[in-house]
C-alpha cells in the first residue's frame, strides 16, 4: 500500500534540478525588520488565578488520542481572555483546519490578540485563506522564510525560487501553542484531519502534552524569539492582498469528515474541565529544548539549528539503564548513531519505534533508514516498525477503520525511568540539523509510566514489525501472525523503487 501523503520535499525533482541552470538570475529575498511584538505577562482572569490556586508547579496532561486533542485545542483557544500565540508547520484549511480557524476569530472576536506563525512549506494555495483570516484587526500572521516568487503549484514554486534552494531547504517545524501565557500544547501533531484520527483515510499516530506552570512562560518567550526573527514575514509583505479589513466570511470547507465531533461547551463546563485535569496532571521539572532562529541567511553554516539534537544525544548519554526512541522518520546522523552505540555498549537497552516501507508516507526517507537497520539490530537496539494495517490502529483512528491506513508522526523519548522528551523533533538529519525544532524534556517518574504505558500497545506485535536478525545474518520481519524475510510490503515495484533510492546521495536532505 502506498500512501497519498506528502511531507516538505527532502531531495530535488527532475524538473527541480533542472531548473538549477537559472541559479542566480534573479535577486534572492531579504530579510524584513518589523516592531517587536512579545507574548502579554499571564492572564490575571479569575478562571486562572483559580487554576494557579490548585496548581503552582509545572505540570503535565498526555494527548495520546487525536480526538482528545483536537477537544483541546479548541478548548484551549475558547478559554483564551488575553492572548493566542499559535506556531505550527502546517496549517491546513480542511475540516479541522477550518474549525480551528473559526475558534481563533471567535477569540479575537470576543477581544483576543491572536498570532499565528506558519511555515511556507505547504501554503500553496491557501495564500488568500491565510490573508482572509488576516484581516482581523485582532489577528496578525506571519509566515517564516517564506517564497519570494508565490505559485500553487509545488513544482513550479521550486522552479521559480531555485536560485535560493539553499535558504529554502531550511524550514520551520516547530509546534506549540500558548494561550494567556497560562497554559500551552506542544507536541508532533500539526493542524489538518491527518493528525487527529478525522481523515477518511490515511491518518496518523501522534502525541503532545498540555502544559501548565511557569514553564509556559518559557515556551511562550521561545514563541517570541521566532516571531521577531527577521525571516518571519507579516503575511501581506509576501502574499497579493486582494481584500480590506474586516472578519472573513465563515464559508464551509467541502472536507467536513469527522471533524465536527467536537462539542461547544460553556464557560462553566469549561472550567470543570481544566480544574480535572490540572488535579490529576503529572508533576515535573522541564527543560524546553529550542533551536535558535537564525538572525542571518538560514542557509549559513553558523546558523545550523544543532542544539536540540545537541541535547537529546546528551541525553541518551545520560541514562543508565532503558532509551525508548520513537521517531516517524529514523536516519541517524554520526552523532546519534554513536550515542546509541554507546548506550549500548554500557547495558543500556534501546528501542525504537519507527515507520515501516509500508506506512511510511516518504518512502525517500524510508530509503535512508533502511541503510542503517543492520547496524541498529547488530548492535542490539530493539527495533520495531509499525504496521500500516496495525490490528489496533481504531485506538488513534475514528471509526469506521476498515479502510484506513496507519502512520507513526509523533516524536518522544523514553529515558530510565524517570525523563521524557516529547516535542517536534525527528531523530533524522533534517531536523537535528536543518530545520528548526522544540520540544520539553521533562523529569517526571509518573509521566515517564504514563508513556510507557501510552507506547505499550504500539510495540505490540498485533501493531508494528519486530526486526530480528537471524544466525545466518538475515534480517526477518516478525509480527503475531507472519514471519518475513523481506520488508513488508505486497508492492515489487515499491520495494524495486526503496532500492533504487538507497543508491542516492541524499541521506544529508533527510
């Protein structure tokens, strides 16, 4: 089975590569200075003194199920008196998209700053929806190292900025949102159906925390340092503005799948909900994990976003007993490769959870993590690979099931017994060091169980591949029902095309 799914394009297509020849023809973009803007001090509405009554400290609630944490979301956005500031890599216009939207101008309505910071990697024909939403005079969005030269079309966007592939090939991917500076999510999942269980057909599994405490203050400054960045354009500076100002017209998006499962609730039932929540949230100390925005060309060698793989490999070094890494696209670089290694050789037990050839939906970054695989088994990491058609796969996916496909997308860590990293970041060489990343690495014996326990099910053999190496040195595949000794994939042509794109220099773009 191959996916429809697309994610930020790793290597140059055929008509890409070609379109090099213009390198240089046209002048490239600059970077914009604008007034810098930061996040309000914490809300002082009542609802949150309230909440602060009850808890103090930094803690910690897990979204494991995407239906929860759309509910959230907008739960979260509905509670807001002061301030929204929403940073995301993808913000799809679709049914869960379109909600989101019109929980932000219900918001900004009702007198909220709303800021939105999206990413230019996927706004192809969403220009004038994301100028629309603009227009709020309580509303300002911004999109990061954005393309000079618009157009709808993929291909042709690349062709007509080919002269500035290398700034462009760094993007923005971190995920996080802050309401009153009081309580935040922050996590893997961006804002389309795919991330939350709605699609009709292919669908991933993800994970973010809500966070409360005075670690909010942290995440809501890191949303700061990249909405002054000077690559963080205001959405007219880059986009046509084809309307005035005023509050868009609702419309409704024809995908309207599933997504309407959530129920508007009032103030006080609201409230009910976070005072549950906050009393039975986990406790613990975070440390938030942020790439800094470069002031610079983003392309500049000194600019390299490095310090969140930085520390999760200082991490992985750390621990002294158990690692559980789970990442949607594993190729490890150098250092990470060497980190396990050593792990390994001090009676660490690692695991990791990844995608297979199957449920992957970049097959090119499959490609460059199955040249790694005997290396990982050899030395005796624990590895497993989830199985499109996982057997629980309702757990994360609205019924019906039956035809729906399953894709790991969440980023978390498992260290000992006692830390956990959730956040944006891919243990592949795109995110350690191409693009920008966060996330919150955190001490917390009871959220650390929690996770486990959330995890458990997706290691399980009904629900992901067990790769064994045999005596013989084969690599064999094992689920609860079949023993293969080739990927699991019924496609000849998929696996022919896997090999051919392990033969390419590509492994760096990944």
């Amino acid at each position: 089975m191959t996916t429809g799914w697309t994610r930020y394009p790793r290597i140059m297509s055929g008509a890409l590569a070609a379109s090099l020849l213009l390198h240089g023809c046209a002048g490239g973009l600059q970077p914009v200075e604008t007034p810098v803007e930061t996040t309000p001090p914490p809300a002082e509405a009542t609802k949150w003194q309230e909440l602060e009554a009850l808890r103090a400290d930094d803690w910690f609630h897990v979204l494991n199920v995407g239906s929860e944490a759309f509910d959230w979301r907008l739960r979260a956005i509905d509670s807001a008196v002061d301030s929204i500031d929403l940073q995301t890599f993808i913000w799809e216009l679709d049914a869960v998209g379109h909600q989101v939207r019109e929980h932000l101008l219900a918001a900004a309505e009702r007198g909220v700053f709303v800021r939105v910071l999206v990413d230019d990697s996927f706004i192809l024909d969403a220009d004038q929806q994301l100028l629309d939403i603009d227009r709020h005079e309580n509303i300002e969005l911004k999109v990061w190292n954005p393309y000079k030269r618009r157009s709808s079309e993929a291909a042709l966007r690349q062709v007509l900025n080919a002269g500035e592939f290398e700034r462009l090939d760094h993007r923005m991917h971190n995920k996080v949102m802050v309401v009153d500076n009081r309580v935040a999510i922050v996590g893997g999942r961006n804002i389309a159906t795919h991330y939350f269980g709605y699609h009709e057909k292919d669908n991933f599994r993800d994970m973010e925390l809500v966070a409360g405490g005075p670690v909010v203050n942290e995440l809501a400054a890191g949303f700061d340092a990249y909405w002054n960045d000077r690559w963080s354009f205001p959405v007219e500076a880059i986009m046509a503005q084809r309307a005035g100002p005023g509050r868009p017209e609702p419309g409704i998006p024809e995908d309207t799948v599933g997504a309407d499962g959530h129920v508007e609730q009032t103030s006080a039932q609201r409230m009910e909900d976070w005072k549950r929540l906050v009393t039975v949230a986990h406790p613990g100390r975070a440390e938030l994990l942020l790439d800094r925005p470069p002031e610079g060309n983003p392309s500049e060698s000194d600019e390299a976003p490095v310090q969140v793989g930085e520390r999760l490999v200082r991490a992985i070094d750390a621990a002294t007993s158990e690692v559980w890494l789970v990442s949607a696209y594993l190729i490890p670089t150098p250092e990470l490769e060497a980190a396990i290694d050593r792990a390994e050789r001090r009676g660490v037990q690692v695991r990791i959870l990844t995608n297979s050839i199957n449920s992957n939906n970049h097959l090119t970054a499959h490609s460059a993590y199955r040249k790694h695989i005997d290396t990982l088994v050899g030395m005796g990491v624990d590895v497993h690979e989830v199985r499109a058609q996982a057997k629980d796969r309702g757990l994360y996916i609205q019924s019906p099931v039956e035809e729906k496909s399953l894709c790991l997308h969440a980023k978390m860590l498992v260290f000992d017994d006692d830390r956990v990293f959730v956040g944006s970041a891919n243990l592949d060489p795109r995110s350690l060091k191409l693009n920008t990343e966060m996330g919150l690495l955190i001490e917390s014996p009871s959220l650390n169980a929690e996770l486990r326990r959330a995890l458990e099910p997706d290691f399980s053999p009904r629900n992901a591949w067990h790769l064994q190496l045999e005596d013989d040195g084969r690599m064999t595949w094992v689920s609860d029902d079949e023993v293969l000794q080739h990927q699991p994939t019924h496609s000849f042509m998929r696996r022919i095309e896997d090999w051919f794109l392990t033969l390419l220099p590509i492994e760096d773009e990944m």
